[in-house]
C-alpha cells in the first residue's frame, strides 16, 4: 500500500479525463476510489473513439 494513496486518487479526481489500458484497471480504480469514500457511480462513458472495423487497431479514428 502506498500511505499517499488518497492524494493520488483525489488529485486523479479533479482530472477531466482519465484513461487507461484496460477495463480490469478500471475496476481497481473504481474500486480504490470506493474504499477511500463514500461514491455512487451515476454514469459510465466509453470516451475512447470508435475505431474502423477494416483499419488496423493501431490506427487513428477517422
């Protein structure tokens, strides 16, 4: 355990954005979060861009 793990999340907090690699470190975010105070997830929202169904996962969206 890291002892400033609450500045960290609360900074993260205050973040618009906050992204990452995959969904599983999305959970252990939310569930950090939720160990350190009292939240209610009211909305999720996939803000990564839809990629092409031909273009290479590497690609940018168009």
């Amino acid at each position: 355990m890291i002892p400033w793990r609450s500045e960290i999340i609360h900074s993260l907090l205050q973040c618009d954005y906050v992204s990452f690699h995959i969904p599983r470190y999305v959970e252990n975010f939310v569930d950090v979060v939720k160990s350190l105070m009292p939240v209610k997830i009211t909305e999720t929202v996939n803000c990564a861009p839809a990629s092409s169904p031909t273009a290479p996962p590497w690609a940018p969206a168009p």
